[in-house]
C-alpha cells in the first residue's frame, strides 16, 4: 500500500514504530479525552508514556493552516484542552508535535487569535479570527503552520516515504 493510500493515523503509527516507539491504544477515558495514541519508548535512557491526539491536514492548505478547537458543538471543551499531552499536526511532509500546554500558552500569550473581533461567516475565514457553525457551540480558528514552530518543545517528524 502506498504512503497515499494509508491513512494518516496508519502513516503515523509506522513513523512511531521506526523510531522505536511502541504503539498502544488509549483507555476509555483517554479516547473520551480527545487522546489517539500513547506512545511507550524511552527519553535518555528512562521510559516515558507519551499521550497523543493526531490532527489530520486541511486538504487545501495543510503546509500553511491548521484548525484548532477551543470548544465543541456542544459547547464543552475542544481537543484544545483534552489529555493529550502532544498534540500533533499532519502536513504534507510531516507530523508537528506540539505540546498540548504549550500551544495554549503560546495562544494566550501572543494573542494571535482575535477574540475582540466577532465571529467570522466561514470556517476558511477563521485565520486568526473565531468561527462557529450556526446553531452550535463549536469554537474554531486557524493559525499558521509557522506558528507552531515558535511553540517551545515543539519536534517535526518528516513522514516516510
């Protein structure tokens, strides 16, 4: 099967395994909690346990934007705010791990996202801005890919070919 043809928690799962990670399935609560994956390895010689909820890319601008969801349409807390503690970004060539506290702070203190402004008509208008779908909760925005690249403790994984 090609890289094109798995999908890109399959790609991710093989990426993780050749670094020598050992894959496993979230509990019940973890997957309630926005986690897809705990990764089981070891970090300078001491084993560590590693939650991760994997964002699959937008298909028009996966090397530019990327969707975060501060609520849900219920209006709970988004994946923003779940137990994972590295959220990871596809992009064409590449898995961005971002962690998770990490993100938020960097979301609090930039103040990148406009929350002064109202909410936008669209979802590809949320760059930097708020969307919510009518008669929802969901909050959503878009920042760039380059943004996460500024988060402290941030790795990229280039994909396999």
């Amino acid at each position: 099967m090609s890289e094109k043809q798995k999908s890109y928690k399959q790609q991710f799962i093989e990426l993780a395994e050749s670094k020598g990670y050992k894959v496993h399935k979230p509990s019940f609560a973890e997957r309630k909690n926005n986690v897809d994956f705990v990764l089981e390895g070891q970090i300078n010689g001491k084993p560590t346990h590693v939650r991760v909820d994997v964002k699959k890319k937008n298909r028009k601008n996966a090397n530019q934007w990327v969707y975060l969801e501060y609520e849900t349409s219920k209006g709970s807390k988004g994946w923003l705010y779940g137990m994972s503690d590295f959220i990871l970004f596809e992009t064409g060539s590449d898995f961005i791990f971002v962690p998770r506290r990490s993100l938020i702070s960097f979301l609090n203190e930039s103040q990148i996202v406009r929350w002064d402004l109202p909410y936008v008509d669209k979802p590809w208008n949320s760059k930097y801005r708020l969307f919510r779908r009518p008669n929802t909760l969901e909050t959503i925005t878009q920042i760039q890919v380059k943004d996460l690249l500024n988060i402290e403790g941030h790795q990229i994984w280039k994909k396999l070919k």
